[in-house]
C-alpha cells in the first residue's frame, strides 16, 4: 500500500526547501524530496560558494589599488583559504545534514531520491532501495532547478571541462583558464581567478558579454575585466575543444585561431531539469523548456511549481518570492499573487551591476514611450573622490505617459546595493517628480541617480 501525505515537494532549492518547512510548520503532512543537496545549486554551487571566491578576490584587488591612494602594499594571493572557506562553513564539505534535520525539525519528513509524477494525486521516489510510492491528497511542488547546459561543441564532450559545480570545489588554481560564456556565472568567475593571478580568457558568443543587461552595462564590465588584464573575445564561435593531459585545453575558434587553457570552465547557460519529472502524466508537456505557472504558482490541478524552471528569473530571490505565493495558494489564503515588474537583480564583478524591471530595448518592445537617463558615475563627487575604481554609469528607462520609472541599471563599486533604491521606485511606481525632489546623501554613490533622474527629458 502506497504513503500518503498531504504534499510532496520534489526538489529542495531555495524555494522548494522553503514550501516544505513552511507547509509543515502550518500543520500538513510534507514530504521533502531530494535527489542530491537539501538547499539545491544556491548554496553548495552557486551563490555563496561564488560570492566568497569573489569577496576574497575583492579585497585583493582593492588592496592592489593602495598605490594609487595612499601607501604601499605587497599582495600575495593564496586559494586555500577561499578552498577551505567553501569546504568549512559554505557547504560542510558538500553536506546537507544540517538542512536535511532543519526540515525533519519544522515538522517534515524526507526522502532522498529521485523524485517523478505518476498520475494525478500519486509520486514515485527512485531511492537506493527501490521506488516507493505516495498518494498526495492536496498537491505536489515542483522546485527541480537546473542544470549546467553544455553546448554541443566537436570534442567539448571527451574532455575534463568544468562547469560552476566543479569550479567550487577546486583546490589549487590553474595556471590559465579559458571560459565559455560571458554571462553572470562566466563574468563573476572569471574576474575572481584573475584575481587571484589565473590567465583569464573570456570567450562569448553574442556580441556583447552580459547581454540581459543594458548595453552600458556591458561596455563598463567589458573595460573593467579588460583593465585587469582578462581577455574578453566578444562575437566570437568556437568550432571545436581538445584536451591533452600534459598541454591542457586547445579551444579552436571559427576562422582557426586556437587559444591555450590548463582549464576550461563551462559558463554558457542551464538547462531545466524536466526531463523524468513524469509531467506528462498531469498533462504537462514533458518537452517544453519551462514550466507554465499562474499568478498562484498553478501549473496543473494539485501541482505548484517554483524558482528556474518557471522561467521567471534565475535567482534566488525569485524562487523565495515564489515559494511564499505558493505556500498561500496551496494553503487556501488570498494573494497579493505574482508581480514581475520589478525584478531586481546584482552581478557580482567589479563594477558591480545591479539592474531592475526592463531595459531601455525591453521597454520599447513593450510599446511605451520611452525617455532614459544617464550619469557616470566617476563625474559624481563620490565617484571622483573614490578615484581608482569608480568605473560605473546609471541608467534610468522611464515611461512618459506615466511619469515612472519602468527600469533602471546602477554599475560601479556598490552597484548592486544602489538598485535597493530604484528597485522601490519601480516596485511603488513612485513618481518622477516625488523622486527628483527627496533628498540623497551627499556624497553618496546613490547621490549620482538624482543627476541620472535630473538627465530625463520630462
Ligand atoms: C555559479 C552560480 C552563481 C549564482 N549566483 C547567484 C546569485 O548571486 N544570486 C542569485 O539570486 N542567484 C544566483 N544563482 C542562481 C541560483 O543558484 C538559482 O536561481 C537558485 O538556486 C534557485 O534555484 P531553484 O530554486 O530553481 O532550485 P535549485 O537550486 O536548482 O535546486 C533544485 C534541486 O532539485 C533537485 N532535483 C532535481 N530534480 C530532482 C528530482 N527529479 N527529484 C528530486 N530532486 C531533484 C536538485 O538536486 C536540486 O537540489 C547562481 C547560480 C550559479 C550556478
Ligand atoms: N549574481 C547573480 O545573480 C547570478 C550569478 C550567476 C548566475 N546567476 C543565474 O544563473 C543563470 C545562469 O548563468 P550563466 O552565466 O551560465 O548563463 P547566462 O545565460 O546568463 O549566460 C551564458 C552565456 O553563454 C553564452 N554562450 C552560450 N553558448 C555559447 C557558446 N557555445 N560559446 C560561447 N558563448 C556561449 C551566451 O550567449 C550567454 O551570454 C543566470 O542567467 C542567472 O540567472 C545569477
């Protein structure tokens, strides 16, 4: 006879960890399933192991900049404290033990395997001892994340490339790296090892790197990563990757060039894991890229879905956003439901970029009548005081007809904190005059989105 609970939770993301023990707390029967790490890419891959590589390369890069301000200073980089910090007190050497009794503690209960629909009301968990079956009276939540897209480059396949999953766990630098792709997790990574003295190559596809953001952005980043003597290859297609175990990575380029590696990272994009989610048999397409989920996070009768693979953003903090809505709905409470109009976002290079709701192009492919804003940032007294290290700009993309901000990009030291500000103008739909006559702390960076806001034509 099959167990049965109120909800199961396939996938234990940020957002799925958090439906289960939020779900438990209000009294239902939860079950947790998790094929790997309770806590999912976030914490053991992804952003924090990320974030302390790059606070620590930060303060390298800063303390390199004393010359230019006031002294003299020897930097001698050393990996193993960021190696040991990621391994002591970011993962527990890739150990969920703490999250997996976090749960249980909340009222949960947890099943380690690989978790699949079967039919409307009904799951099967592929455990180390076999499948086990579950009724599910109420609903079933998806939160199965993504994986790292591989792309399909001759040769890439049979060599020991690393994707952000291995990257992490990395405990003695690579004389050189060649990366491919010029997104967040490419940019981020890049700059960090640079940082600490790796030969960086940055190899993107698309014109430009970063290319969600607003083409400024990039420009800035582009220049910053440049400065430090990264190599950023913009436009370029790769025809073909070899590997050999005592000369490293050959990457050939179309047109033949070829550029050497003793590592290669894989940065180019994820890919959802639906495949084997059983989604077919609740009338889900099993092939399409993303699930299809309403302002309640509804994507079939008794099944929720949340964080990448609805396709909203691939962030953390839209898959708590979305866990919150989803724990409502499935607990019969009223919204507010899913907005994403004000979608904030950071990278984490140096300048930092932090943007929020649509890009100048965005905005026009939506039809309004669009006027943007801009300031650089070293021209601001704070940026001009800051000196080496002010590279930066702010962007502001207006509507006119409604006199609000729709979007807004902040680049510089600080950038992603800068966004905070304009993230609330665009969230509260504050108008433009209210924000061209409030105050901003002199000499602040943020003082320099006033001069951005003043540069409107309104
Ligand atoms: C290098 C890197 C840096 C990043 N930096 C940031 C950042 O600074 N800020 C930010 O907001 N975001 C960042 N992200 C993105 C962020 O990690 C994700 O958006 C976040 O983890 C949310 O993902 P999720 O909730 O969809 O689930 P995930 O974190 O992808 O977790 C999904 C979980 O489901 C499990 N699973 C999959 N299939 C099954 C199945 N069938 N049965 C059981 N379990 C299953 C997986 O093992 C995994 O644990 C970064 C990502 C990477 C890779
Ligand atoms: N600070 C943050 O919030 C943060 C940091 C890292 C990742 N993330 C999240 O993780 C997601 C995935 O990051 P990502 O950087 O892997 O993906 P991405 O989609 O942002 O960037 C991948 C890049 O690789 C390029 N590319 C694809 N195929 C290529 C090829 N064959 N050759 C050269 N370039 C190629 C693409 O054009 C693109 O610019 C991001 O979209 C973001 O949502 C967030």
């Amino acid at each position: 006879m099959s167990e049965s609970v109120d909800v199961a939770v396939i996938g234990l993301g940020p957002g799925g960890e958090h439906v289960a023990a939020q779900l438990a707390k209000a009294g239902l029967t939860v079950l947790g399933v998790e094929k790997h790490l309770v806590g999912g890419e976030c914490p053991y891959y992804g952003c924090i192991p990320s974030k302390m590589m790059i606070r620590a390369a930060d303060a390298l890069a800063e303390a390199r900049r004393i010359p230019q301000l006031g002294g003299s200073v020897e930097v001698t980089p050393d990996w193993a404290p960021v190696a040991k910090r990621i391994s002591d007190e970011a993962t527990d050497a890739w150990n969920d033990q703490v999250a997996v009794d976090r749960l249980v503690d909340n009222g949960g209960r947890f099943v380690r395997g690989h978790g699949r629909l079967a039919g409307p009301g009904r799951i099967t968990v592929e455990t180390a001892e076999g499948p086990v079956d579950y009724d599910v009276r109420r609903g079933v939540v998806l939160n199965v994340g993504t994986s790292p897209a591989v792309p399909p480059i001759e040769g890439l396949a049979a060599t020991p490339y690393w994707t952000n999953r291995d990257i992490v766990q990395v405990n003695e630098l690579p004389a050189s790296l060649v990366v491919i792709g010029g997104g967040a997790i490419g940019c981020e990574l890049a700059q960090a090892f640079a940082r600490f003295g790796v030969a960086v190559t940055i190899l993107e596809v698309a014109p430009r790197i970063l290319g969600p953001e607003e083409p400024e952005a990039s420009k800035v980043v582009a220049e910053s990563l440049e400065a430090e003597g990264i190599s950023v290859r913009a436009g370029v297609t790769i025809d073909r990757v070899d590997h050999d175990a005592s000369s490293g990575f050959a990457v050939t380029l179309g047109g033949g060039e070829q550029l050497h590696g003793a590592a290669l990272l894989v940065a180019a994009g994820r890919r959802t894991n639906l495949a084997d989610l059983g989604l077919d048999t609740v009338g889900l397409d099993p092939s399409a890229r993303f699930v299809d989920v309403d302002e309640q996070m509804r994507a079939a009768e008794g099944v929720w879905a949340v964080g990448d693979i609805t396709g909203k953003g691939q962030f953390t903090h839209v898959s708590m956003y979305q866990a919150e809505i989803a724990v409502r709905s499935v607990l019969g409470k009223d919204g507010p439901w899913a907005d994403y109009t004000a979608v904030s976002r950071a990278t984490f290079t140096d300048p930092e970029v932090g943007s929020v709701g649509l890009t100048e192009a965005q905005a026009r492919d939506a039809g309004l009548r669009v006027v943007t804003g801009t300031y650089d940032l070293p021209v601001s007294s704070r940026g001009w005081i800051h000196k080496v290290g002010n590279h930066g700009v702010i962007k502001v993309v207006a509507d006119a007809d409604r006199g609000v901000l729709v979007g807004a990009t902040t680049v510089g030291p600080s950038g992603g904190e800068m966004i905070g500000l304009l993230a609330t103008a665009v969230h509260a739909a504050v108008p433009i005059e209210k924000l061209r006559t409030m105050h901003y702390a002199y000499p602040t960076f943020h003082r320099a989105i006033e001069n951005a806001i003043n540069d409107l034509d309104l």
